[in-house]
C-alpha cells in the first residue's frame, strides 16, 4: 500500500486573483477581529511577495513581517499603507444594524 503524502493547508495556495484576495479582506473585516486582519494581510503579503510589499510600503520587511504576523494588530499607518500597496482601498457601509443605529433627533 503506498502511503498518500500530504502537505499542511496555506492559505496562500489559494488566493490566485484579485477577487480572491479582496473577498478574503472583505470577510476578515467583517469579523471585525484587528489581529485576524493583521494575519489575513500577512498571508496576501506572503501570496504576492513581502520583499515587494517592504518596497511599495517603504517599510523594512521585518517591521511587515512583525505587523502582519496576527500576534498584534498592524497600526492604521501600516493598515493604509499595506492595502494601498496591494492595489485595495478601504471603503465604509452601513451594517444592518448600523442603518437603524443613533440617527440625528428631528428639530
């Protein structure tokens, strides 16, 4: 019998295109959790070359590296930075919720 290889599961095998990686950003944000964003911008970084990522931002791979780790969660400086870098800008809707949030009082 012969034995099956089998190699651990990398994200990053997965994220071919454009759409992959910005559906992937689009989920993690809306999970909300700073630190899984800073783990998911670390596995695009990863997908299309943190030595490439260190040159676009002006940021030395190992600060990248350390920021987008998912052990702490990167700095908005290095958030804006990252997702310029990849190409992606951060936009703002309404959550469900938020649309029947705080509205201003009738005057």
């Amino acid at each position: 019998m012969s034995k099956i290889k089998t190699r651990p599961f990398d994200l990053v095998n997965y994220l071919q295109d454009e759409d992959d990686i910005a559906e992937y950003i689009r989920q993690v944000l809306e999970d909300g959790d700073p630190l899984l964003l800073g783990a998911a911008l670390g596995d695009v970084a990863r997908a299309r070359g943190m030595s490439k990522l260190a040159r676009d931002t002006g940021l030395s791979r190992e600060s990248l590296y350390k920021s987008l780790s998912g052990d702490r969660a990167p700095s908005s400086d290095t958030l804006f930075k990252v997702l310029k870098a990849l190409g992606f800008k951060l936009t703002v809707a309404p959550s469900a919720a938020g649309e029947q949030a705080v509205r201003p009082a009738a005057t």
